[in-house]
C-alpha cells in the first residue's frame, strides 16, 4: 500500500487477511490511518490470539505496512489498530 487516501482501499485489504474493518479515521493525512475492526470470537483463547497475530504480520508485510494493536475490547467485539505505510526502500544498482 502506497497511501492511505482511498478508505474502499483499507477495507479490500484488511478484508483480504479476515478482517471486517468497522470504522476508519485520519486517513487523509496519506500514510496513516486508524481502524476499528470487528472480531468475530466470543472469548479470545491464546491460539486465537495468535491467529490474530499471524495474519497482521502477513499484511504487514505483503502491504509494507507498520501496524500497531492499540486496544482489543471483547466487550464490544473489536479492536482498534493504528498503521503507517512504509516508505520504500530506493536501491542504486550500479
């Protein structure tokens, strides 16, 4: 992901990886955004979590993001995730 611009964007990616995102904010700034995405587990076990954590690092790296989990709310089902692109790397072949 190049930018942040396109919210129809954020929500096919996080789609992609399992994710129902709810709700998007500061996405204009162009390589920031914060999402609300829904969870779709009563109670969250240790392997759940991991699952969680499996496919964020899959879209962090294949979308060469930065993502942040700010906060799981079980009592309303979601968590709520910051993520920056990441600049790319220029390489010089000489």
């Amino acid at each position: 992901m190049k930018n942040t611009y396109d919210p129809q964007l954020i929500y096919d990616m996080f789609d992609r990886y399992g994710f129902k995102v709810l709700r998007i904010d500061q996405f204009d700034s162009g390589n920031f955004a914060k999402i609300r995405a829904e969870l779709a587990y009563e109670r969250l076990s240790l392997a759940q979590l991991l699952e969680i954590t499996t496919k964020l690092l899959s879209l962090e790296q294949s979308e060469n993001l930065e993502i942040h989990v700010v906060n799981i709310d079980m009592i309303h089902k979601t968590m709520r995730l910051d993520f920056m692109t990441r600049e790319e790397e220029l390489t010089i072949i000489q």
